[in-house]
C-alpha cells in the first residue's frame, strides 16, 4: 500500500506509456518503471506493447480510499493539484489560467497564491456531479463555472468546473491534458493585458504568430 503504488494505478489509463503516467503523478521514469514491474508481478496492473492498463479494480478502489484519506488529512499542495484529477478515471482537460500554466510548462502564473489556488478545468457536463463526489473524498472545494471567493472556501487548493456539453479536445502537455493551443491562445488574447508574458512565451516557442496590433486596440478601448 506505498503511496507512489497508489498513485501509478489511480492515473493509469489504458493505453498510457510509462513516460506518461511518470509524467502525471510527477515522479521520476526510473522510479516508475521499478514500480511497475513489481505491480505488473503482482498482477494489479499489465505492461503490454500496447501500454500500461490496471487488471485489479479492486486494488484500485482500495488505493483510491487511501489516497483520499491521505489527502483530506492534509492540505493539497500545488503540486499534488495537477495529480489528483489524474485519479477520477474521468476525461477532462486544463483550461483558463492554467491553460497558460500548462502550455507555458508553468512558466506563467496569475491572479494566484498560496493561500487562494483555483484550479481550472474543463469536464463533461454529464460528470460534474461525479467530479464533486470525487474531490470531496480528497477534501477539496469545488466549483462550477465562476471562481468563487477565497473568503468561502476552505483550504487553498480548490478546482474550478467547466462543464462542455460537446466533446472535449485534448492535446497533452508534460502529463497534463490541455484545451488546444489554439483554443488556448483566443482566451488569452480576451484578456491579453493580464496574459502578455504568457503570450510571448508561446509565440516564441510554439512559433504563433500573436497580433502585434491587438493589444493597442485593447489598450485604445
């Protein structure tokens, strides 16, 4: 029952690579692949060519009842914000502030702090009450659609639901899925005074072509 176990079942999608679920929980490829060999031995999950899937759902529900004991005893760090939804089981997707997070490889942070940490993402809206029932069992607030007063939430991390009644569109960035780059950018560019450095970090590395005369029209209005 060794965290790390836990938390390599609980983010394992079929289909996964090692480098991706190492990348998801945020734990070294080397640790990873130790513990997935012992966890492929014991038959709770298999490594296949066609990647990692879990077998054992039983251990899963298990390791899922402690990790939410774990966390709910202390409070969520930044860090571990990013790995948790890895464990609902359930699609979803970065989005707003943390869609310049992800996409700038946290590069860019706003409007945040220690003790006021949204998280945004966007979720199936047929979901929304299973991923409320889901952070709960993590001790986490959460939130739909409109980031709430940090004066009404408990703790500091807290996530913030998008519900998309349309498919949700996926790309992956260092473990993390994202709203599309160019998904990404339009929200940006709505506020583009608040998100400048973000901008400039994608456009020199993803080679986007940003409107240099958009932030003087936002400016003259």
């Amino acid at each position: 029952m060794d965290p790390t176990a836990a938390k390599i079942v609980l983010a394992a999608h079929r289909g996964d690579s090692i480098n991706r679920i190492s990348n998801k929980i945020g734990t070294s490829y080397s640790w990873v692949y130790d513990w997935i060999t012992r966890l492929d031995d014991k038959e709770i999950i298999s490594n296949t060519d066609n990647g990692v899937r879990v077998r054992d759902y039983e251990m899963r529900r298990r390791y899922e009842e402690m990790m939410g004991t774990l966390y709910s005893r202390d409070e969520v760090s930044q860090e571990d914000a990013y790995v948790i939804p890895h464990f609902a089981g359930m699609e979803f997707a970065y989005t707003e502030i943390d869609a310049a997070y992800v996409w700038t490889h946290g590069g860019f942070q706003i409007a945040r702090g220690h003790d006021d940490y949204p998280v945004f993402i966007e979720v199936h809206e047929r979901d929304v009450d299973r991923w409320i029932e889901f952070f709960e069992r993590f001790g986490v607030d959460t939130t739909v659609g409109e980031r709430p007063d940090a004066t009404d939430i408990d703790g500091s991390v807290h996530y913030v639901l998008f519900p998309q009644k349309a498919e949700i569109d996926i790309e992956w960035v260092d473990g993390n899925p994202v709203i599309p780059l160019d998904d990404a950018v339009s929200q940006l560019m709505e506020t583009r005074p608040a998100y400048d450095p973000a901008l400039e970090i994608i456009a020199d590395e993803y080679d986007v072509d940003i409107d240099p005369g958009h932030r003087d029209q936002m400016t003259a209005d």
